[in-house]
C-alpha cells in the first residue's frame, strides 16, 4: 500500500524522505524581506534540463533530493514568522503542489477557484488553505485541503518534499507549498513495488491518474487545469512580472485558459499568477527546469 511511501499517521517521520536537512527550517529559509537598496540578480541558465515527459520512480526520486524536507514539524516548532498584517502575526497556510501523469504526460494541477469566494475568486490557485484545529502541521494542512477540494484522497499523495514559504497578501497568512505525487487509488501497489525495484523499473512511468477521479466541491473550485510541464517550459506561454511588484523578484506568469477541464462555455483568458505562479516559477527553477526573467526584463503588466 501506498501508505509504506508515505504513512497516513501524521506527522511524517523526518527520516522519511532524503531532502535537505530539518536543520534548514531556520531564518535563512524563511520569506525573503529586502530593504530598499538590495540588489538581487535573478537566475538565469541558458543550459537548463527539459522537463521530464512523465514521472517515474527514479526522476521522484531525484525530485526529492533537490527540495526542502517537507515540514512536518509540529506547529508550535514552527520558525518565528518575519512579517506581521495590522499589527497582528500571520496565520500559518499549507498548500499542495500536486504532480501527476496524465495520460502518459507529466502533469501539474492547478485548480480554478469558485467565483463565489471572497478572495482570489476565479483565479488559478493550487489546493490548500490555512491550519486548522487537529491539523498536526502544515503537510497534514496542505493534504486535507486537496482532500477536500478535489477529492484526492491524502493515503495516495506521495510527499517529495517542500519550497521555501511565502506571505500571501490576501490571506494575511504564510504559506508552504508541499510538493506532492498524486497517485491514481487503482495503482497504489504498483507505486510500492516501484519504490523497491531496480533501475529498469524505477525508470518506468508510474501511472496515470484519470481526470474523471478528481471529484472538485464546486463551494471552492470550479474547474481544474491539468499543465503539462512542457508548458511550464515553453516561451509562448510565459510572460514577466514581478512578485508584489518588486522589480528585484521577478517571476514568470503562465498562460493557461485553454487548459481548463472541463472547458468553459465561453474562452478564458486564466494565468497562473501571483503566490501560485511565484511558486510554480520557484519549483521549475530548483528541479532545473526553468529560470526567473533578468531582473532587466520589464513587467508586461502593472
């Protein structure tokens, strides 16, 4: 069962996973505020890997030795928050950056938020929201929300690992964006015998999960947008802008109306922007995939 990947009980052990070490929990990984006169020069390889075409054991399993330990520590161990809104500390937020293969192609989901919602409503988001009573850390946090939206159950998310987080503005609340693999309840036998084979094996694509099993609770999500990561790579769907408007943070939006399942009755013009694109940007450039715009690079927009 897939639960020997990722125990139901949690919290998860910190031994569980090979990223970088519980240690790096500390203030140099925390929300970045920069005085005035920093100058930050973003990154940019002109040599980077392509995405993978689909997910495997092996490439999990070099995710995961590139991202921040997931953050199961309890709540209260949590590092001090570096921002406050209105005088007041911030609450703590858990999302999930769910990866999947989706017909044989690597996938990221993304969700379309219900227009009813008060904030960020019919935006592109990733599934997750603020800790809650019972919640023993964020991952349980950014796993019952996925539960909840989509229909997902946790026992088939594989963790691999987490980003550094993020202030949202809206939601007056840090954020962690947990790295996850989504794997189909059809198939969890398969990803455990996957975990313990050997190389022919660990190289195979694991398998797809069907779109028709995300059951999305339309009180917050009113589609979902299944993106390949040969969008997340490709020039005709990126554009520049800069996090908060802070011409030292740039980031690249993604164009992504015509992917929303099930599609609109009238065109979409959707992006993932904002904290979703920041992360989203920030996770292609530490798997290597992607780089953030030269610092030079005007925003498209204000």
């Amino acid at each position: 069962m897939i639960r020997a990947l990722r125990p139901a009980a949690i919290p998860l052990t910190r031994t569980a996973f090979s990223g970088i070490a519980p240690s790096s929990w500390g203030q140099d990984a925390m929300p970045e505020h920069l005085p005035a006169d920093t100058n930050l020069q973003a990154k940019e390889d002109p040599a980077l890997a392509p995405p993978p075409l689909a997910f495997s054991r092996a490439e999990l399993n070099a995710m995961r030795a590139k991202l921040y330990e997931a953050p199961t520590m309890p709540l209260d161990e949590l590092p001090p928050h570096t921002c406050k809104f209105d005088k007041r500390m911030p609450r703590d937020s858990g999302v999930l950056i769910p990866l999947a293969n989706i017909g044989g192609v690597a996938h990221v989901i993304v969700t379309l938020r219900a227009a009813a919602l008060r904030v960020h409503a019919s935006e592109a988001s990733f599934p997750g929201g603020k800790v809650e009573e019972g919640d023993a850390n964020v991952v349980q946090t950014a796993l019952r929300e996925t539960e909840e939206e989509l229909s997902l159950p946790m026992a088939n998310i594989e963790v691999l690992g987490a980003l550094k987080p993020e202030y949202s503005l809206g939601n007056k609340a840090r954020v962690w964006p947990v790295i996850g693999f989504v794997h189909p309840s059809d198939a969890v036998d398969a990803a455990t015998d996957s975990a313990i084979s050997g190389d022919a094996t660990a190289r195979k694509p694991l398998p797809s999960l069907n779109l028709s099993t995300i059951h999305p609770d339309p009180g917050e999500v009113s589609g979902i947008v299944p993106l390949p990561l040969s969008a997340v790579a490709d020039p005709s769907r990126k554009s520049a802008h800069y996090f908060r408007l802070d011409g030292r943070r740039p980031y690249w939006k993604f164009r992504c109306g015509d992917l929303i399942h099930p599609p609109p009755e009238e065109p979409m013009p959707l992006e993932v922007w904002g904290l979703t694109g920041w992360f989203l940007t920030r996770f292609a450039e530490q798997m290597g995939w992607g780089d953030r715009p030269p610092v030079s690079l005007p925003p498209t927009d204000d």
